[in-house]
C-alpha cells in the first residue's frame, strides 16, 4: 500500500487546531471528540490530528479520508477553521492541492 509523506505544515496545523480547540468550553467545542465520533461511527478529527503529529507517513486510505473532509469542509467562521486545521488543512488549502496530487483517483 502506498503511503504518503506527511508535510510539516500539517503537523503544524494539526498541533494548532488540537490547541484551539482547547480555548472552548468542552461542550461547544469543534471538532467531536474521539468518543463522540465513535458513538456517530465517524472518523474524530483528533484522532486525525494525533495521526498527523505522530506519523511520518498516513495509507492512501487516510490520506483519502482527510482530503473528503478538507473538501467537504468549506464553511466559514472560527469553529470551521479549527476543524479545518485539525485535519492538517488550512486557509489557503495548501494540505488539500497535496493530498490531489498525492492521491490521483480524486
């Protein structure tokens, strides 16, 4: 399986959403907690953010994942922007053009 080189920006953008998230009151918090999303059966943008920070590399399949997220992902405001970078994403879209090229079938 073919895995993709996670940019250190990501990680940057990772460590700053999991940081900004914190700044909220737990029950208005972005970005549901690993928890919640288990209990949704949905993929916790923590978790991602944790992967993105410990990992050198992510499967095809994350990289996937992240990359539908960042895409679907396009509203506005403080919370968006915080899910956005817990994802390894950011304003510019820079995390998102990489993971496109990275992974051609999108």
């Amino acid at each position: 399986m073919k895995r993709i080189r996670v940019p250190e920006y990501a990680v940057r953008n990772a460590r700053k959403g999991l940081e900004q998230r914190k700044q909220y009151p737990e029950s208005k918090r972005p970005v549901l907690s690993v928890k919640e999303a288990n209990e949704k059966d949905i993929h916790s943008g923590v978790t991602t953010a944790r992967t993105l920070i410990a990992n050198d590399y992510i499967s095809r399949e994350m990289a996937e994942r992240i990359y539908d997220y960042l895409n679907r992902n396009q509203a506005d405001g403080e919370r968006s922007l915080v899910a956005r970078l817990v994802w390894g994403g950011e304003e510019s879209r820079r995390f998102q053009k990489y993971l496109k090229r990275k992974v051609p079938t999108r």
